[in-house]
C-alpha cells in the first residue's frame, strides 16, 4: 500500500490477527462461515472453481473446499493467510491461498463459476478513499459469464458508523454487467470475548451477465 492510499480507517490487518490469536481471533472469526453463506453452501453454489476475496481464517473457503469446490482464497494478511493455510492442511485439503490486496488482484485462474465476499466489501467501504470502487471494477473481469456472486456485508443500520446499505450494494451489482440482484437483510455473527454477537446485515447474490 502506499502512503497516498492511506485512509484514517486504514487497519493493519495483521496485527488484528496477531493481537487476538490468543483470545480466538478477530470479532468476525467465528470459528466457521457466516450463518448466512453456510445456508448456501449445499445449494447454489456454482463450481468448480470457486474464489473467497477476503478470506480471513480460512473457514468459509475449506468448507467450500470440503465438497468438492477448486477453491482460490485470497486476503490481504500474511497471518490469516499463514492460519488458514494451517487449518486446510490439517484436513488433508488443497486451497489455494494468497496474500493479495483485492484493490489490485492479480488472478491468472481467473474467471471463476462463483466469488465469495464475506465481510470483505465493507471494509473497503470503511477504509474509504477509492478501495471499494476499485475493488467492485475488478469484479466483473473475476466473474466467469453466468457465475454467482455472493456479498455479505455488515449494514449501516448497525450504527457503528460503517457499514454498507442497500442501495450502495444494488449500485455496485447493477446491470448490463449484473443481473437478478437479490438483496436479503440477514445477521451477520460476530465474537468477542467469548460472547456470540449479531449485527444486521445484507446478503446480496447476483449473477455475471453471460453476454456484458
Ligand atoms: C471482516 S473480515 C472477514 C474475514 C472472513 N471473510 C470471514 O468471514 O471471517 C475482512 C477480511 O478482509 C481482509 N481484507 C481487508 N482489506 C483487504 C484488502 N484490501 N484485500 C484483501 N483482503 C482484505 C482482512 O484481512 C479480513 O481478513
């Protein structure tokens, strides 16, 4: 990153993992996917090759992993990277996992039958400056035509003062290169200090033109 994208809201994500490896992780490290992705995971789930784009732990790309999926998972921190690659291998699983900045990914396995994003979108949103929109541009040229998009996202109803809405979700998934949008308000679960939390959030699920 360079100092001219830096941003107040910049996290060193790292050390976020670092700090709280001894307390289970950051809030969002649940030990498992998002209740909202796990309900999709049996159904709807396009393969075979599947990308997880802020992967975090690792959890939600092994149990992709688990049934079968080619999995590519990406985040921006070498130690959740590090343990995630840990937590696959322990279950004699192949995940290909990187550090790579989503606001510039380079993916030569590109185009995949379906993209993961839990958590990941609003964080850019929080970081601010351009990552968001630099990110969402990126998507489309990930998307193989016909491939499905899930976003989980923390909502700005949460009242924390970050967040995403509807409407910046819809903006960011709109047609020609998008189409059948779907918006659902879920519970995003978190953990803190051994107490299960639960944020309002979206699940958004769009599908890749197949002609944009
Ligand atoms: C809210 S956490 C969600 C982690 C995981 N997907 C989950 O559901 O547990 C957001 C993740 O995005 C990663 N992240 C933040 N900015 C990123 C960026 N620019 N590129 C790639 N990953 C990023 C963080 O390191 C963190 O693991």
């Amino acid at each position: 990153m360079s100092a001219r994208d830096a941003t107040p809201y910049d996290i060193d994500y790292d050390e976020v993992y670092r700090d709280t490896a001894d307390s289970g992780g950051p809030p969002w490290d649940i030990g498992g996917p998002q209740p909202a992705l796990a309900a999709v995971l049996d159904r709807g789930v396009k393969g075979p090759k599947v990308l997880d784009i802020g992967c975090g732990a690792g959890d939600l790309a092994i149990a992709l992993a688990r049934r079968g999926h080619q999995v590519t998972a990406v985040d921006i921190s070498r130690v959740a990277i590090e343990r995630a690659r840990a937590k696959a291998a322990g279950e004699g699983l192949t995940v290909r996992f990187e550090v790579q900045d989503a606001t510039r990914l380079s993916l030569p396995s590109a185009p995949f039958d379906s993209v993961f994003d839990s958590g990941l979108l609003h964080s850019l949103v929080r970081r601010g400056g351009d990552a968001a929109d630099a990110y969402l541009a990126a998507l489309p040229g990930l998307a193989a035509p016909g491939a499905t998009v899930f976003v989980l996202a923390v909502s700005l109803a949460d009242g924390q003062g970050w967040g995403v809405t509807e409407e910046l979700l819809r903006a960011g998934f709109a047609e020609p290169e998008w189409v059948g949008t779907e918006v659902e308000e879920i519970q995003v679960a978190a953990e803190t200090g051994g107490q299960r939390l639960s944020l309002p959030g979206f699940l958004l699920r769009t599908v890749r033109a197949l002609d944009a």
